[in-house]
C-alpha cells in the first residue's frame, strides 16, 4: 500500500505542477482568461511558487476575485504580477520591460477599489517617490490587446516627487550638482490625483531660485469644469512601496519609494528637507 500511495502522491504533485507552469505563462499575458475571461477558468489549488526570495499563493479565490469587475482589496493581486513589479521598482532594470508592461496592464485591470489609506501613503513617514518606468498611449494599448508594439522604458533620470500639506513637488535631479522642480497643489479624489503647477525652483550648487508660474488656488474650491482641465493620474495601485498610475495621455507610470541612502546619493536628500 505504500508504495502504491507514494505513486498517487507523486502523480498528484505532477499535475499540480503542470497546472501552476500554465498559470505562470498564462499570467504574464494581458490577454490571460485568468485575468480577463469566465470565472470558471481552471485554476490549481492552493499552492506556493518560488517567485525570487518569497513565495506567493495562488488559489481559486484570488482567481474569482481577478475575474470580477473590480477587486475589493490590494490583498487580491495574484502573486506573480506583484513580484514583477515589485522586484522592477526593488531594482530598476532587473525585469525586462515587456514583462514588466504585462504586469502593469493586467494589475490595471484588475480595478483595485481606492483604499481609505491611499492618501496617508503617500506622504507618510516622509515618503518621497522615485519615477522608475514609463509607457505610452501607443504602447499600452498594444500591450493591453495583446499586439506587438513598444515596451516603455526605464526612466533615465532621477526623478523624484513628495507630497505634504496638500501641496506636491515634482522634480529632476543630477546628483548634488543641479536640480528643477515643479510644485503646485494636488488633490485626491478616489484613484484620482489631479494636481497644477505654480511655482518652479532651480537649483545650481548652493545657488537656487524660485519662478512663480500661476497663482496657487486649492483645487477641492475650483469649479469642475476647470478640474476637468487639469492634468491628473489614475491611480491603479498604491501601497507603501510602489505606486502605478495612468496619465491623462493615457501612459502608464511606476514610481518606487525611496530610502535615506538613495536621497542622499541623488542629491534628493538636499531639497526635499
């Protein structure tokens, strides 16, 4: 009897892990009918996958909660999209970017409800945010219809944005040589961060100066025909480490939080005091 139960088990396991390897593949696509199509796609049951240094559960619940209209929680995101793209905010450059527009497009897909912290993240425990990978219109769209086009990139720069007292600054930076910012008010409204620019600074060594572009006006007063006007990005995903967004042009972002020691580095660190 023993060895015909060690049979069963390992016929069991190989099943299981034939299972999971289709999951795998199938969820680096957008076009996944685990993210996009019936609920009653087949998936195995629970089970954990060495994705890096953790592992992540893959179940039949998150399966049906990817295949509902919107996800109730950040807790619902399967696994293996977040280990992409939290291993590409981790170490920009380290997933290739065409795996990496995957992720981003089904975990937009998955229509994450806003959390009530959204806000407090953002600018909690001086948190400051690093841009690490763009994509436009042209290629989301491809990606997101499972069409070959474009990648995005990794940000070449150091771009770095904060967001305290209602008010948000978005700058560039070249170590401790130079610097531009950009900041103005900011507003968010669900997945919704509207923002207007005000006040640019230039930086140069220990030299610096402030240009004032418009009149700063608290956006939550504004009419909404002019809130309409202003740029913004939909938030698809937000939690202590890592923020994904789409831009009114219809691009897709990801921006990393960043650490003491890379502000320090960046010259981050001498600005945003």
């Amino acid at each position: 009897n023993k060895p015909a139960a060690s049979t069963d088990k390992m016929m069991q396991q190989q099943r299981l892990n034939v299972g999971l390897s289709r999951t795998t593949h199938c969820m680096a696509r957008p076009s996944c009918s685990i993210l996009t199509g019936p609920r009653h796609a087949a998936l195995p049951g629970p089970r954990s996958i060495p994705t890096g240094t953790r592992h992540v559960a893959v179940s039949r619940q998150v399966a049906r909660k990817v295949a509902s209209e919107e996800v109730g929680t950040a807790a619902a995101v399967p696994g293996l999209i977040m280990e992409r793209v939290k291993a590409a905010a981790a170490v920009p450059g380290s997933v290739p970017t065409a795996e990496l527009l995957s992720a981003l497009v089904a975990l937009e897909k998955l229509r994450i409800k806003p959390g009530e912290d959204w806000a407090t993240l953002m600018h909690a425990d001086r948190r400051r945010w690093r841009l690490v990978y763009t994509a436009g219109s042209k290629e989301v769209t491809a990606a997101s219809s499972g069409k070959k086009g474009g990648s995005g990139g990794y940000f070449p720069l150091t771009a770095v944005q904060k967001f305290e007292d209602n008010v948000f600054e978005n700058g560039v930076f070249l170590g401790g040589l130079a610097y531009i910012t950009f900041r103005g008010p900011y507003l968010l409204a669900g997945r919704k961060l509207m923002f207007d620019v005000s006040t640019m600074q230039l930086g140069v060594g220990p030299w610096k100066t402030d240009i004032s572009l418009k009149k700063s006006q608290e956006l939550s007063t504004l009419d909404a025909r002019v809130q309409k006007k202003l740029p913004f990005f939909l938030y698809a995903y937000l939690d202590h480490d890592v923020i994904v967004g789409r831009g009114r042009s219809g691009g897709l972002a990801l921006w990393s939080a960043t650490d003491p020691e890379f502000e320090a580095r960046s010259g981050v660190l001498q600005v945003y005091k």
